[in-house]
C-alpha cells in the first residue's frame, strides 16, 4: 500500500508542475531575445525622440549637491552633452563647450544607458579625480553606466549601476540653441539666492540654515531635546530656484525647492506657507561666526616672509607640511587660527573686538598645547604677528558680496602694507597656491 501512495503522490506531484510549466509559458508570447529587443529600441526611441533633448539633475556625493547636465541624444548613437561646470560666464568667444560622443544601450539585468566614449562633460562626474570634489581615487562620485528604471516621453529614472544613486532625466527646457542661455539664467539665479545664512520659516516654526561653502547643500538645524539634529539638504539651481533631490517634511509641510524672487525671501515651490529667508551678517560677524581659509599667494608681499618662516622650519625641522590654515570658529568651538601641520592640529585663540561692523580689532590670548609648540619653536609667532599676536591690532574687513562673500580682506589699520584674503572654501596645502 505504502508503495501504491508513493506512485500515486509522484504521478500527482508531476502533474502539478506540469500544469506549472505550462503556466509560465503562457505568459509571455514572445521570445527573450525578442523582448530585449523591443525593449532596447523602445528606450533608444524615448531617448532621440524628445525635440529639446533632456535635463539631468547630476547627482553623485550628495554632500556636493546637484549639477546641470544637458543632453541630445541622436539615432546614430551620438550624444551631445553640455554641463554648467565646463561653463563661463561672460566668456563669449567659449562660455560653454557642447561635446559629442557615443553612447550604447545594451542588456545586462534590464536596459543599460552607458556613456562608453570619453566625455568630460559627463565623466567629470564620474571620473575617480577632479579638482573640484571629493578626494583623489573617489571624486564626485558619479556614475557613467546607468539601468534604465522606466523610460516616457515625460522623464527617464536612471540607476547609477556603481553608486546606486537614483537620478531623473526630464525634458529640457530649451532646445540646443538655448543651452547658453539656460546656464546664465541658472548662473544669475544662483548668485541671486545664495546667502551664507539662511532663516527657514515653515508655518509657525523657524529653523536656522546654512549654506556649505563651495557646494550646493543646505545644512538645516532642527531642535531636539539634547541639542539640534542637522539635516542636509543637496539641490540642483534651475533658471526657476533652487530644485531639492528628495523632499524634505518639517512641521507637517513638504519642501521641494524655492522660487527665485527678486527679494531676499523665497517662497517654496508649491506652498507660499513655508519662506527661505536670507540673513545678510556684517562683516565681524561673518569673520567670526565662520571659516575662512589662507593661500599663500593671497597674502601681501609684505606678509608673505612672515608666513614663510613658520612654512619652512616646519618643512626642514619637523619634516612637516602644512596642509591648511583658517581664521574663524576653530573646531573647539572658539575662535582664532587653527593649522595642521603634518599630522598635529594647532590653534591660536584670538579675543575678537567689534570696532564697526567692517572692522576688527584681534589680540591673541591662548593656544592649545600644539599651537604652543608651533608658536615658541616652529615659525608660528611670526604668522600670529601679522594677526596682532599678544599685543593687539586693529583691522579694516572689506569683501566683493556682503550677501556672499567669495573672500574676506583683512588689512591691518597701522600697516596697510600688511593684508591677507582669505576665502570661505576649504584651501588645502595653502604654501603650494
């Protein structure tokens, strides 16, 4: 009987999967290779036919924000591409550089866009180092192959095959012959928003914002119970406002971006209840609320020797190289001159007086163990001179922007002679530029 129920139980089993396969095959009335193919010539379809090409928001670290990537792509397996980082403006003989290359769309687990020929205005993005972003074997942190998510003539959802970033071409918004004027806009739009401080009004509640010097990323301070949780925003400018990645929510409203106005309040996309509202700080208080980094070349002659001296015997004594300095708030909180030198970060606290609001006087009052060091053996009291060092001296504070500043000017009042730019953005191995 035994042997009876098994034979009966495998004749069973056999026709359950039979009627299984049979299932599985009437699902699809084509071949595999007939559906790749389709699919491929689809998606090729989606991508030459649009009239105006498309618009990719670039996104790679989401720390460096979103840049604008403008796309043509023809039957022929060419694509046309032009990025606002290889744009000047103003430049009018060469403000921006379109560049053509070839493209492929191939299977590999769904359909793959890949940039296969070099183009700089799109493998900046990818490439392992660029001297904008990131650091040398990583970069920006882009992609060059992307899966293509979903193809229609309203947009295309890319997936970075590396990163995994998930972007959005969309239609553009100009045809080929607008591409330079598109990048003016988007240029004059953002040196119309950017402000180093932002307040961010949402309904009955406001949240303190910054904005992260050299890249496209807001930084948004949201109280807790112990202190703040601070939320970073990356975004895209467009010639309409600043566009976000992904919606941010506060007090119960969703925040997609910000409409450019020709105020210093912005009112979001889609609710006129939420503002960005820019914060414009006198000078003392920009000086003394940020960082702002030194290059050797943008000291005046009569202040590079001093600079130098600490420079050099850090060099030939401790077989050290200095690999940035700043004046501003140092990483304990107070502020002053921190520097690190080879593996040792010093500081020098300075007492920061305001004299008006585009003068200073500084007076230098501690250091930490480090800065002590470097002070007494290693050059350091003569770059603390050119600051005031322990006797004091007053400063003129002068800058292109109020709004934001690209530089800071710090010129000693009883030594004209005796000036130093210094910027908002990172300026690393400062004796070298």
């Amino acid at each position: 009987m035994r042997y009876i129920k098994n034979i009966l139980l495998t004749l069973a089993l056999a026709g359950t999967l039979s009627s299984c396969v049979s299932e599985v095959d009437d699902v699809f009335d084509k071949s595999s290779n007939e559906r790749i193919t389709e699919a491929l010539a689809s998606n090729k379809d989606v991508l030459v036919n649009q009239p105006n090409g498309w618009l990719l928001q670039m996104y790679g670290n989401f720390n460096f924000g979103g840049y604008n990537v403008l796309m043509k792509f023809a039957d022929n397996n060419t694509v046309t591409i032009a990025t606002e980082r290889n744009y000047e403006k103003g430049n009018s003989s060469k403000p921006y550089q379109a560049i053509t290359s070839h493209y492929k769309l191939e299977q590999s687990s769904g359909v793959v866009l890949s940039f296969d020929e070099y183009n700089k205005n799109i493998h900046y993005y990818s490439d392992p180092h660029n001297d904008d972003f990131g650091v040398n074997g990583k970069g920006f942190e882009a992609d060059h192959e992307y899966r293509i998510l979903s193809a229609s003539a309203d947009s295309v959802i890319l997936l970075g095959k590396k990163h995994s970033n998930r972007l959005r071409l969309i239609p553009a918004p100009v045809a080929e012959t607008g591409w330079q004027k598109y990048f003016d806009q988007v240029n004059d739009v953002e040196d119309n928003m950017s402000c180093f401080y932002y307040n961010l009004a949402v309904g009955d509640k406001s949240y303190d914002v910054n904005f992260n010097t050299g890249v496209r990323l807001l930084q948004v301070a949201v109280p807790v119970e112990d202190g703040f949780n601070y939320l970073k925003v990356p975004y895209t400018v467009s010639n309409e406002g600043f566009e976000f990645y992904e919606p941010l929510e506060l007090n119960g409203k969703v925040i997609t971006g910000f409409k450019n106005a020709n105020t210093e309040t912005y009112k979001e996309k889609n609710n006129n209840d939420v503002e960005l509202q820019c914060i414009i700080y006198p000078l003392f208080d920009l000086l003394t609320k940020g960082t702002y980094y030194f290059a050797y070349s943008k000291l005046s002659p009569a202040a590079q020797p001093y600079w130098y001296s600490m420079y050099n015997t850090c060099l030939t004594k401790e077989k050290e190289t200095i690999s940035y300095m700043y004046l501003g708030v140092c990483s304990t909180g107070q502020f002053g001159l921190q520097f690190k030198s080879g593996s040792y970060v010093g500081r020098w606290y300075f007492e920061a007086e305001r004299i008006a609001d585009d003068e200073i006087s500084l007076k230098m009052k501690s250091y930490d163990s480090n800065g002590k060091y470097y002070y007494n053996n290693a050059g350091g009291k003569n770059v603390a001179y050119t600051l005031g060092s322990t006797s004091g001296a007053k400063f003129k504070l002068s800058t292109d922007n109020i709004k934001m500043p690209t530089y800071i000017r710090i010129e000693n009042k009883a030594n004209p002679d005796m000036w130093m730019i210094m910027e908002p953005s990172n300026i690393t191995n400062p004796f070298s530029k």
